[in-house]
C-alpha cells in the first residue's frame, strides 16, 4: 500500500471495503491503538450502544465471521449489534442528536447506477455518501446487506461479471466465472461441486477415489450486456431450483 502513489485529482467511484479497511489503519496510526479498541470505545462512549461491538464475531445467531485479531478487514464489516441498538442508532441519524452524523450521508460522489433489481424494491442508487447509498428521486438513505460474510450491495455492484467470485451455499461451491465469447456476448459459466466451509472465507474441495470433484456440474447464460447478464443470473434457478433472492441470506460469498 505504501507504494501506491496517488495523484491529487478526483478519482472514479468504485465500492472498495479495501478502502475502508485503510481508513481504519489510518485510524490506528492517529490514536495508536487498534481499530477494535477505537472503535468500541466510539460505540460505547460517543454512541452509547450497550449491544454493539466489532470484531465479537458471536451472538444469538448463526454463521457469525470468526475475526482474527488484526484481520486487515474488521474496519470494513465487523459490527454485531441487535434490533434494541439498531433503532437507537436509527434515531441518533433521524433526531440529528450527534452534530457529526449527518455528513456520513452527505453525498460525495453521483452514482447512477440505477438496476432493475433496485428499483423493483422502490430504491435508486443515485449517489454515496461515507457507505450510505442515496436514493435522490425518493429521499431515501440507505444500506442493503444481507449475504453470509459479504454485502450484498456490494455484490450487485461489483465487476465480477467479467471477471469471477465464489459462493457456498449448502455443502456446495459455486465458482461464477464471466468473459466475453468472439460475438462480443456476455457469458457467465457456473461451476458447482461438492465442498465443506471452514469459516466462511475459505473452503475445501471434496474429492471422490479418483481424485475428481464430487457433484460437479457446469451451466453456461449468455446476454448482449452486462445488466442482462444480472437479470438473468438474479432469476436463474440455480440453487436447488431456487433464485437468488430465494436464497440470497443464505450464501456466503467467499471471494
């Protein structure tokens, strides 16, 4: 990271919890202290959450991430609360009673990356503020994320349509891998087999006495472009005869 040199201009917006993981060690370096540390601190003290924490990574729930301490990407999604804090987090934005939050949601980048998908909930993504998603056309703020370790508006939105990511979901992975063929076609080939999940960032392959994968099969769904290709793989009955909204709280997006 270090050697990363950037120029002083305005650059592109691109989702990025890589970004977020830097800002927490630009955080560690000011205080000097962990992230964990600071923002526990920051929870209790300035939110007055009693039923928030990062990087606890258990509760009353399942399928919780198990953070190693100084995993590079606490800063970006390690924050386990429950209803009772959420809605007082909600009311500390919506009674403007911390005289900072608001610029969390101030928009800092036009977006327009208005998808079918979002706009059958009744949301647009038409700008960001600091990991808020700013609805201008309805006056809305807001977040959607409800994939096992990953989010899922970051899913949607990233560029792994063209490149590839890995699911589990029930004893399975699915390796999604996108290109173009000669016609200049979008393709996604889908690669499934037997696998178990560790931790819900990495997995092991099973293999039969051959040393082959075990229920493996392949699928292949082309489309002119890349909101097609979305379309058609959103409504696809690919788990277990189910779409992926059907199932989307149950994945785990490994990489």
């Amino acid at each position: 990271m270090q050697a990363v040199v950037l120029e002083n201009k305005d650059y592109p917006f691109v989702y990025s919890n890589f970004g977020i993981s830097v800002v927490g060690l630009v955080l560690e370096s000011v205080y000097s202290d962990s992230f964990t540390n600071i923002m526990n601190g920051f929870i209790r003290n300035d939110l007055h959450l009693q039923n928030t924490e990062a990087a606890k990574g258990n509760g009353n729930l399942d399928k919780y991430w198990k953070w190693k301490q100084n995993d590079g990407y606490i800063p970006a999604g390690s924050i386990i609360s429950n209803i009772e804090s959420m809605a007082i987090y909600l009311q500390l934005h919506m009674n403007n009673t911390i005289s900072y939050l608001p610029m969390t949601y101030s928009k800092i980048k036009d977006r327009n990356a208005n998808q079918a998908i979002y706009e059958a909930m009744n949301i647009r993504m038409d700008g960001v503020g600091m990991t808020w998603m700013l609805d201008d056309k309805n006056d809305i703020v807001w977040r959607i994320s409800a994939m096992i370790n990953g989010n899922l508006s970051q899913f949607l939105d990233t560029g792994w349509w063209n490149a590839d990511a890995t699911i589990y979901y029930k004893d399975h992975i699915y390796f999604l891998e996108g290109f173009f063929d000669k016609q200049d076609n979008m393709r996604l080939r889908i690669m499934k087999w037997k696998a178990k999940n560790l931790d819900d960032k990495t997995y092991e392959d099973i293999y039969d006495e051959n040393g082959k994968w075990i229920d493996f099969n392949q699928m292949e769904m082309e489309a002119p472009n890349e909101e097609a290709l979305r379309e058609k793989f959103l409504k696809a009955k690919i788990w277990d005869g189910k779409s992926f909204w059907e199932v989307e709280k149950e994945l785990a997006w490994l990489d």
